[in-house]
C-alpha cells in the first residue's frame, strides 16, 4: 500500500490523526504522573513520534515548513 492512498484519503486520514491525538492525551497524561525522569523522557520521545506522524501528509506530499 502507498503512503499516499492513506494521506490523501480524507476519512482514513482524519481516523489516524483522531487515534493519535488520542494516544498523545494518553502520554500527556502518563508524563504528568510519572516519578522517575526516565519514564518521563521515553514518554517525551514516544509523543515526539507521534507529532511527526501527524505531519507524515505534507511529508508524503512533498510540502515543507
């Protein structure tokens, strides 16, 4: 499958950036109960992760900031 038939299809796209806005409330949340900064930087890199999906469409097409 070809990146660009998920970031250009408009409803299967809004359903992946919905599930990861989802999980990055779940981090967010995660990160402000955590105690040890280990954990509180693993969760930091996986919602950078997540963030940089977010931006996978302009990416894929070609779009830069």
């Amino acid at each position: 499958m070809s990146l660009k038939l998920l970031v250009n299809n408009k409803d299967i796209w809004d359903s992946f950036v919905e599930e990861l806005d989802s999980k990055l409330n779940r981090i967010h949340i995660q990160i402000e109960q955590s105690t040890a900064i280990e954990d509180v930087y693993r969760l930091q890199g996986h919602a950078a992760c997540l963030r940089r999906l977010k931006r996978l469409r302009d990416e894929v097409n070609g779009k830069s900031d």
